[in-house]
C-alpha cells in the first residue's frame, strides 16, 4: 500500500535536461538526474566557494567558482566516456555507467570549505583537534571524504528517488569515483592488485574509474576543466588540449585490468599537460602574495574559530572547525565566513577581523626572500627555520621574535613528486590499437627535465615598518647565499 501522505516525485524525461552556456566548454547539456541535484542547496552552496582561494586578491578575474567547475567537470565527463562508448562498443558501456561518471563528475568537489583548498591544508590541520571521534576525523580529514559525506547527505536530505533511474546499486560506484574504496589497502594506488577493492563495476569496468579523479596517473577530466577554466580567468594560455585527448583516448587490457590509453603521438601533448600544472603552480596556486594572503586568511580563521558558531542538525551548534562533523551545518559554511568575520563589531573576532582588513588594505606580511631548502622540509624544520629566520641581538636597534616571521614550503612538479608522470601512462599505436605499452622519457626527447619535482622555503615578516623589513632581509640573505 504507497503512503498516500508523500507526493510522488515527477518522472523524469529528457525534456528536462537544460541547456548551460559555458564560457570554456560552450553549449552544455546536462541529463534532468543532474539539473536534481544542482537544484539542491548542497550543491548551490558551490556557488560561494572560490575556486582559487586567495588568488583572487591577486587576479582579478579569478572570481571562478567550485559552481561552474563541477559542471565543466560533469560535462567533460560525458564526452569521455561517450567517445569510448562510440569508438569501442565491446566495452559494454550502458546508460547507467555514463549517468554515474556524469553524476561523480558533478559532485566531486561538494565537499569543499570556504576558499577551497585554503580550508583543508591551511586551516584544519592547524586546528587543535577535539577528543574522540571528531577529532579523529579532522586528523586525516580530506575534501574528497567530506565530498562523499555531502552527497550522502544530498540525496537524503533532498529525498532524491534515484531508484527511478535503477541507481541505488549504483551509489557505491559514484561514491567511488569521488574518493575511492574504503579500505585503506585496496584500488587506491595499486591498479595491478589481484584482489578488486571496488564494490561499484567489476574489473571489466575497471577504466571508468580513471575518469573523474584518476589515482593511477593523474590524468582524468578534472584537471582538463580546470586548466582550461583557471587559465582562462587566470589570463593565462592553456597549452594541454583535452579535445584532442578525448579524439584519440582508447581502452586497453594491461595486466588483468583495463586502462585508458592514448595514442603515441600524443605523448607531448600530455607531457604539455603536466607543464601546464606546474606553471598554474608557480604563478597563480603558490604564486609568493597569493600563499601568503592565504596563510593570512587561515590565521584569521584560526582566531575567529570557537567564535562562528553555525547551526547544524537538531539546533546543535558548531564552530568554524567542527562543521566538518555535521553536513547541514557545513552547507552553511562558505566564503562568506570572510565577510561575517569582516563586518562583525565582536570584540572576540576583532584579531580575526583586523588581519582581513590587512588583506583587503594590501597591507600584507613582506616577503624576505626564498631558497632551496637545506633538507626536505618538515614541520619541525619549518619551525627550526622560522627560529633561525630572527635576526639576533636586535640588528640596527631592532627587535623581532619567532612570532614575527612566518616560513610558507612550496612545492612544484608535474603531478607525481619526483617522478615522471608518464611513467605511469599507457599508449598504444596505430597499428597496434588493443595493445598497450609504455613511452620513456629518453623516447621521446632529450629536451625535458632531468628533474620533476623541487621545493622553495619563502620568509615573510609579518611587521610592516622599514627598519623591521631590512633587517630581516638582510639576515634571510646572509643566512642563504
């Protein structure tokens, strides 16, 4: 007997697909299951999270969300998996695979905080993490799991009849796609393991979780939309054509396990790919101001933390940190933390309040100098480092403490620390397109790096007075010429 007290969701239709004008990807149509779960605040929530963190206080036109990314992500997403569908139907690629890489697509970065990666590697590993579970949890805390959590809580909250469509067994699968499986020891970085730790598709299926987020080799839709998407407001060139790569992708058996592949020629154009990461990196995600705002926005946050209290689930109340616990408290939790923080007349937020108004003033920590470091950097070394950063016995009159010097770690490769990212790709030949093998570096040309990967310590300062600044300098100068 149906409970006559719920009203029936709408059957869907592809009438009710809706049409986006994209500003990377151009005309986007999106399936009605999508225009669901967009509808949902959840996801809306997306709309207030900056794509780039701080560097919008350093690009102007990096005012991208994580809004319109998801939904280049979704649709690149079906262009994917749809050209291996056309191009090899013994793949067996139905309905219900492209819906659910579609729909991962869509929701793999739900789980984002305010300022995106601002907020899970700047701001909460800071945290003095609470007793028991919570605390737990903020220890090994990931934007992917948080992401996973959210869209759990969007189909339940939003009571989303997926069975419609035949999709419940197919949550798993989804749920995988955005964050891998659950045990610790399976999948994750072992594509080669005898023992299949996904529960979603079988290991004949095993190339459509490289699509979304692919833990093999790094090279999924994701980073094809925000490359595009990031240099684009960035007013930066992509050199990486993900059309191109989506021509020519193919799946091949290696090992048990079907991987996709790329056509040979296509070896500089991936390695392209990679270099255009590594420039983002340099000169927008870890460009020296752009670090440093950010660093100044997660010590706002930090000060400001007990005293944001959001609302969650059942009237419990949470702080900035905490809202990770509860995903109707952490929907409230967007950029606009910022602005609450800013316009409060609290005296408990006044510390936060006035290294955000530093920010907007551009009153900014001054920048020392930067060096390759002595050792690979660690916690403790970058508190050593900060120690030996003070100038002793009070130089020219004067007088800094560790408090005063602030010692960020930068870090640039292609993907995959110190090794070739192409290592770990497969390509296959004209002639030869089910057979699968491997390009080395020395293969292709003498001209690429020797070295993949190399890391920076940058000095800051957080005084502004010249006195203070030179002397600095000058010792960060003597200490690493």
């Amino acid at each position: 007997m149906s409970d006559s007290s719920k009203t029936p969701q709408k059957k869907l239709k592809m009438d009710d697909s809706k049409v986006f004008n994209d500003p990377i990807h151009g005309t986007v149509i999106l399936h009605p299951l999508l225009i669901k779960i967009i509808d949902t605040p959840q996801f809306q929530r997306l709309r207030n999270i900056k794509q780039l963190g701080g560097a919008y206080f350093v690009y102007p036109g990096a005012s991208h969300n994580r809004f319109e990314h998801s939904i280049g992500v979704a649709h690149l997403a079906g262009q994917l998996v749809e050209a291996l569908r056309a191009r090899q139907p013994e793949l067996n690629i139905n309905d219900r695979d492209v819906l659910c890489v579609k729909i991962a697509g869509l929701c793999h970065d739900l789980g984002h905080g305010p300022f995106s990666h601002l907020y899970d590697q700047m701001f909460i590993p800071k945290v003095p993490h609470p007793p028991g579970l919570l605390g737990e949890k903020m220890a090994k805390w990931k934007h992917e799991e948080a992401s996973v959590e959210m869209f759990n809580h969007l189909v339940k909250s939003n009571d989303l009849k997926l069975d419609e469509l035949k999709l419940p067994k197919d949550m798993d699968f989804i749920r995988e796609m955005i964050n891998g499986p659950k045990d610790p020891k399976g999948g994750k970085k072992k594509p080669l393991a005898v023992e299949w730790p996904y529960k979603g598709r079988t290991k004949e299926k095993s190339f459509l979780y490289e699509i979304v987020a692919n833990k093999w080799n790094g090279i999924d839709v994701d980073k094809f939309d925000y490359f595009a998407r990031d240099c684009h407001h960035l007013g930066m060139k992509n050199n990486f054509d993900h059309l191109r790569f989506i021509q020519f992708v193919r799946v091949c058996e290696v090992e048990g396990l079907k991987h996709i592949c790329s056509r040979d020629k296509e070896v500089n154009n991936l390695y392209d790919m990679f270099y255009t990461r590594n420039c983002l990196h340099r000169r927008a995600y870890q460009h020296r101001v752009n670090k440093i705002i950010e660093y100044m926005t997660a010590e706002a946050f930090l000060k400001a933390d007990k005293h944001i209290q959001i609302e969650g689930s059942q009237g419990q109340l949470y702080t900035l940190s905490t809202a990770i616990g509860d995903m109707e408290a952490y929907t409230k939790l967007t950029d606009h933390v910022f602005e609450q923080i800013l316009n409060s007349s609290s005296v408990e937020l006044a510390e936060a309040k006035k290294i955000l108004e530093r920010i907007l003033s551009r009153d900014h920590y001054r920048f020392l100098g930067e060096t390759k470091p002595p050792q690979v950097p660690t916690e403790e070394s970058q508190l050593q480092w900060q120690k030996e950063l003070v100038p002793q016995g009070g130089d020219g009159g004067v007088k800094l403490t560790q408090e005063d010097i602030v010692v960020l770690v930068a870090t640039f490769d292609y993907g995959k620390k110190k090794e070739d990212p192409i290592n770990n790709v497969f390509f296959y030949s004209k002639r030869n397109p089910d057979t699968a093998f491997k390009i080395t570096k020395d293969q292709v040309s003498k001209l690429l790096p020797e070295c993949f990967s190399e890391q920076l310590i940058r000095g800051y300062i957080k005084k502004t007075d010249e006195q203070s600044v030179e002397a600095a300098r000058k010792h960060f100068s003597n200490l690493y010429k």
